[in-house]
C-alpha cells in the first residue's frame, strides 16, 4: 500500500448549506427524471440517488452542514416529484390523481429515505455532542 496522502474531491473546506441543498437536489431530480421517463414511477434508481445525496453530501459538506444535510432530501424529493410526475410521468394535474401517484412514489422509496436520514440525524446529534463536550473531560 503507498503512502500517498488522499486528496480531497473539492478545494477547500467543503460546501456550504445552500451548496448541500443545490447538491442534493439536482442529483434527485436528475435522477428521478431519468426513472420517470423510463418507468413513470419511482424505484430503485431514486432510491440510489437519494442515498447518493445524503453520503454526498455528508462527505463533501463543511462540518456545519450537518443539519441540512439530514433536512434537504425529503424535502427535494417531494419538490422534485411534485414538478416531475405531471410533466413527465403518467400522473396529471389534477389533485387526486397526483396525490394517489405521490403517495405510492413516496412509500415504494420510504425504506431509503428513513434509513439515509436516520444515518444523516445519527451523524449530526454525534457532532453536536461532540462539540458540546467541554475540554476538561477529555
């Protein structure tokens, strides 16, 4: 094995908030775009890109960054969802239609969801405990 030091994939300290919520949006949307043009409904490929979102995001976010980064994806997921199945999915505009084609997109990538926030939450009341400690117990 070398001893060569690994770079870090961007300059500096890392992204900010409005970086971590850009970041994690355009990667669900793209790739929820991707499976609603080729499957009209969510699956495994949203799912591996809201996993995607919340490691990346946990990997190349500042260490105050934590928070969003267990916050963004829900949230841009129904964002992104809300845009994209009456667009480009089967799902129309009407209110029940998309509510029923929502709900059933949400629960087919709750397991991933949970489990990426979960993780996310874990990492973030981790830091905060980590912070608060004071020096002398140590």
């Amino acid at each position: 094995m070398s001893n060569l030091p690994i770079n870090s994939p961007i300059k500096g300290p890392g992204l900010t908030k409005p970086g971590v919520v850009i970041l994690q949006f355009v990667v669900i949307f793209f790739f929820e775009a991707i499976e609603i043009l080729f499957r009209n409904s969510l699956g495994i490929i949203t799912c591996l890109a809201i996993w995607i979102a919340f490691f990346g995001a946990i990997y190349l976010g500042r260490s105050g960054t934590a928070y969003v980064t267990a916050v963004a994806p829900p949230i841009s997921l129904l964002f992104s969802s809300i845009l994209l199945m009456p667009t480009l999915g089967e799902s129309s505009f009407a209110p029940t239609k998309l509510l029923v084609d929502l709900v059933a997109g949400l629960a087919s990538v709750s397991f991933y969801l949970l489990s990426g926030a979960a993780v996310a939450w874990f990492i973030w009341f981790k830091r905060e405990r980590n912070n608060s400690l004071p020096a002398s117990s140590f």
